[in-house]
C-alpha cells in the first residue's frame, strides 16, 4: 500500500489521497504513525470524494514540498507512514548550497534518491530534535542541479537514523553524544554506525575470531619505548599509529637498519615527511614523546605490501549490509603511495587504481589472480561480520584498509565506521541504493530495486570491482 501526502501553506494538517479501500484500512487501524510520531485521522467528504486529513498528536509538521510519496507498513494493527529516514550530523552552516560542508552533496543525492525510491529523508542536528513533542526539526533538499536547495522543515521522528557525525572531535562534544546516545535508547528507532572505532578495540574484537585473526598483523599498545624495541627488534618494519587518528594523521614508521641503527619517518602536515637515522633508545625515546603528545598509540607489525611501479600499495574496500542482513563487498581499490609516502592516503599525495590488473601483474600464473582476489573478498566479509557481530549489529557499512602481502595473503589494517565515497557516479549510486534498502529493511518496509551490481568480470574471469576515493574518514 503507498500513500500521497501533500500540506497546504500554513496547515499543521497533511492531505492524504486514498481509494476506498485504502481509506478503510487507515479508519481501522488501533494506531496509526508518520514515522515514529503518532499522528491522527480524520475524514473530509469533499465534491472530489473523501479525503484524509492527518495530523501531528504533539506539536506541528511541515514537510516541505508540494506532494510526498510514502509507503504504508503494517504491524499488530499498527499503520505506519514512511519511512522516515534522518541523517545526524553535528553542525550546519549558513550557506544556502554547502550547508552541510563538503558532506553536502552526499547528503543531498540521500535525499534525492530516497524521495524516489518513496522515503521522506532530511538532514538534522543535536539542537533540532524536540523530544516532548516528538519532531525533529532539520533540512531536505528540493529539486536538482543548480535549481536545487536545502529546505528549512519541521518533520516527524524518523524510523532510521544513519550516523554521519564527521569527526571524532565533534562526536565528543556533550550535546552531540547526549544526543546520540539518547537516540541509541529510543524505542523502535533505528540508529546505524553508532560512533568512530578505536583502532585497539578494534583489533581485540578480531583477534578472537578464527579465519580472521591470522590475517591481522600483531598490534600493542605503546607504553614504553623499551617494549618498542623489543617489537621492532621482533618485525624489523613497525607503524605507529594513533588509537583513534584516520588519514594517516600523527603517523610514522620505523624500520630496524643491518647496522642497528634505526629510521624514523613520520607523517607531517600536507604530506610533509620528517625523516631520521636514531642511534639509538634514548633518541626513539624522544622521537615519541615528541610524536604521542599523551595521546594513546599503538605500534602494529609492519607488512611487505604488494607494488605498483615500485610504490607500495593497499586496498580500501566499503562493505555494506544487505536488507537479509548479510554483508557483501560494494567496491574495491588500489591505493598507490606517494612518492616517499609511509602511507596510501590522498591526502598525504596518494592515487587511486583499479585492483584487478595489479594483482594479475604480481600473480601472472593461471588462475592465482582468481584465488588471491576470493581470499580477499572472503577476509574482508569475515572481518566485517565478526566485528559487527561483536558490536550488538549495529552497522549497515564499513569500510576496510586492507594490504595484500608478496605471497597474495591479505591483512585487515583497519575498520572504518563512517566510510569513503566512490569515486565513479555509477558506482556511488550503487552504494546508496543499497544503503537505502537497508534503511527500508530497518524500518520495517520493503521495496523493489533494480540497482545495476557493482561486479563486472572483465575477460580473464577476473572480478573487477569499482574503485572508490578516500574522501571523508
């Protein structure tokens, strides 16, 4: 059953267009929600036919629009128009097309794509959400290209928030996590990617799991620089990463020399790397009192990745949760570093390409292309579902950093909870319509789509996923 909404200038009431039918299964509904937010019914004979009139039980609604179409989902006697999905983010700007800085045209084809696919979806943040009378004010987007803008409305609570908070700095302010956290507990509502990963919490939940756990390089907290050199001395080649950085911020490298001597690189501002050759403790010592700053880091064994014209690369990959709640791979990517770069990130100079002809360039022999790619792809679904398992189910998509060593054997690096975008259109498109299902599964609608898969197999037999950009971690 689907329903069509429209709201006169200045009513709190919405129109509701139904055939008879239609009608008598709202009239005989025991409860009946726009979203999460109860609303009321109630009949207008006009000379068109009868018309429903529905409206807020608390406090006002308006939907920006002209008209709105909804599906109509039934449960225990209960009627629920929507979905209503809201995006939550922490801050807003003033200006009318970038509102939502550079997140703002991720936001907007959400939007777009819900709308047809029949969802109400709009962007709120923590100071919009009005808990006694259960609305949430925020923006959606009208129209498209040039003609198109960021709408002020009054909405109703949705069935489905998707976590877009950007920074783990914003995420620790006090009325963003109050707010956060008290969405988490409201009954029937759905709150996906709860909050940024820490890369240690991480790292235990996986280590726990057989067919995983051999794929993660061995990882420590750092404490003290005399168990530094006990792991360097161990792995020859570590990282040392921060707990809780992505892009590679405050990130450096250390590799054992033949003479004992030790190299240090380290990761400045716009790529800037600082190198040195340490003689020894004492001078590691002060290169990581210098680097941590107390902050929490951690040391993690360093892997041989494959190359790409004698540059290291890495894969990112975005896995997202189908509506039977399976996990699959959405896209795959090279990540090339830079030159001298210790890591891959774009902004620290690295490139993007595709995968498949770079595993087939280091692995030419019949078939073995095939079996390191299945491995990689099965790796990377395992590590997904046990972490997410692990973490109460609470997550539609992840995103991945993983390296593929000289033998073809893979190692899960990271786990990213607010992932990249792709790059290619067709496959960004992809990646919201699936992202769109689940958000319809999770509030309990289904829908029919028809999205192109993001698979092509190219004439080796090879499978050649998408690539993506590392954009927004």
């Amino acid at each position: 059953m689907h329903i069509e909404l429209s709201q006169r200038s200045g009513s709190a009431k919405l129109v509701a267009r139904l055939d008879p039918p239609a009608m008598d299964r709202m009239q005989a509904a025991s409860k009946l929600r726009f979203g999460l937010s109860a609303v009321n019914l109630q009949t207008l004979t006009t000379p068109q036919g009868e018309r429903a009139l529905i409206s807020p039980t608390q406090g006002r609604l308006r939907i920006p629009g002209r008209q709105l179409k909804l599906h109509v989902a039934e449960k225990d006697g209960v009627l629920t128009l929507g979905p209503v999905l809201a995006i939550f983010t922490s801050a807003q700007r003033n200006n009318a097309r970038r509102r939502y800085a550079t997140l703002s045209g991720r936001f907007q084809r959400f939007i777009v794509d819900a709308r047809s696919m029949g969802a109400l979806a709009y962007v709120f943040t923590p100071r919009g959400v009005n808990w006694k009378k259960r609305t949430v004010t925020g923006y959606t987007w009208l129209g498209s290209g040039k003609h198109g803008r960021w709408v002020k409305g009054t909405f109703p609570f949705p069935n489905v928030v998707y976590n877009r908070v950007p920074t783990r700095k914003a995420e620790r302010r006090t009325r963003v996590n109050r707010v956060r956290r008290r969405l988490l507990a409201e009954q029937g509502m759905h709150l996906f990617n709860p909050k940024f990963l820490d890369k240690w919490q991480v790292y235990q939940i996986l280590r726990n799991v057989e067919g995983v756990r051999e794929h993660l390089p061995q990882t420590q907290p750092y404490r003290r620089v005399s168990e530094l050199i006990g792991f360097l001395e161990r792995h020859k080649n570590v990282y040392i990463k921060m707990a809780g950085g992505s892009l590679g911020k405050g990130t450096a490298r250390i590799d054992l020399l033949e003479n004992g001597k030790i190299r240090w690189r380290e990761t400045r501002h716009k790529g800037h790397i600082v190198a040195r050759t340490l003689s020894g403790q004492k001078a590691l010592a002060e290169r990581m009192r210098l680097l941590s700053r107390g902050r929490h880091y951690l040391m993690q064994q360093g892997i041989q990745l494959l190359r790409s014209n004698g540059r290291p690369f890495d894969v990112r990959a975005l896995v997202q949760k189908e509506p039977s709640g399976a996990w699959s791979v959405t896209g795959m990517a090279a990540r090339v570093a830079g030159p001298r770069q210790i890591t891959t990130h774009r902004p620290r100079g690295g490139s993007r390409a595709k995968l498949p002809p770079l595993i087939r360039s280091a692995f030419p022999e019949k078939g073995r292309a095939q079996q390191v790619q299945e491995e990689l792809e099965r790796v990377i679904i395992e590590a997904a579902e046990a972490f997410d398992n692990e973490t109460g189910g609470s997550h539609g998509e992840l995103s991945m950093d993983v390296a593929i060593d000289q033998k073809g054997r893979p190692w899960v690096l990271e786990l990213n909870a607010k992932p990249a975008i792709f790059d290619e259109p067709s496959i960004r498109k992809f990646a919201r319509r699936r992202l769109l299902n689940y958000c319809f599964f999770l509030g309990g609608f289904t829908t029919v789509d028809t999205a192109s898969p993001a698979h092509e197999t190219d004439r080796t037999g090879l499978q050649e996923t998408r690539f993506m950009a590392d954009r927004t971690d």
